[in-house]
C-alpha cells in the first residue's frame, strides 16, 4: 500500500474534531487513516475496504497498542464509491472516539489506548487527501 500523508504533533484535543477531505481512487481497493500517538500505538486504524484481504465494502477498524494489533471492528455502513470525493470527521473523547462518515452515519470505537491528544495521523492506500482541518 502506497504511502501517503504523514503528521505528527497533532495535539488533537478531547472533544476536538479532525476532519478529513480526500479523493478516491477510481480503481480503489482500499484506503487506511491512522490516527494515535505514532505508527505503533493507533487509537484508530480506519480502513474502508472496497475489495481486499477478503472484506468487500467493509470498513475495518482497529487499534495498535506496543505495535499489538487488537481485535478488529466491522461497520456495515458502506457510503463511499470508487472515484469520488469524500469526507472523515473524527472526535473523541476518554472512553470512544466517533468517526462521522460522508452520509452523515456515525460510530463509535473503544479509546483503547486511553489517550487524552491525538498527535499523529497517516493516511495512506486509494486515497489522495485534499484538506485536513482541526476543529
């Protein structure tokens, strides 16, 4: 999976939301935002999975604590399409963090790291970002 944006020293804030512009490849198989302290400790791996490692039109999440992946999470919802131009709005606070997809649909997934600021954010797979805005 290509790699894409890289940032660190986020300081994303409880109660914060990151938003997150970005085009979908037309041939997209999958793409992955990670959001936590750094590469191997990930309060959130979000990946959209449109068809790759045997999921299709899944999102999978996860977290990644001392480079340990946890128990991976499915959403059903499905809002995005190949080509298109989407949006990812994250917050969170001690116990979840909510992602808000384009449709509007939200979830939430367990803070498992019990982080207090978000600081690092990957994006990287069928994905080119377009803007990142803190609010």
């Amino acid at each position: 999976m290509a790699c894409g944006l890289v940032a660190s020293n986020l300081n994303l804030k409880a109660g914060e939301c990151l938003r997150v512009r970005g085009e979908v490849a037309p041939d997209a198989k999958s793409f992955v935002l990670n959001l936590g302290k750094d590469n191997n400790n990930l309060c959130l791996h979000f990946n959209p999975r449109f068809d790759a490692h045997g999921d299709v039109n899944t999102i999978v999440c996860n977290s990644k604590d001392g480079g340990a992946w946890g128990a991976e999470q499915r959403e059903s919802a499905f809002p995005f399409q190949p080509g298109s131009v989407v949006e990812v709005c994250v917050s969170f606070d001690q116990t979840d963090l909510t992602v808000t997809l384009p449709d509007g649909h939200t979830f939430k997934f367990p803070n498992r790291l019990n982080l207090e600021a978000i600081n690092f954010l990957e994006a990287s797979g069928d994905f080119k970002i377009k803007c990142v805005a803190f609010e």
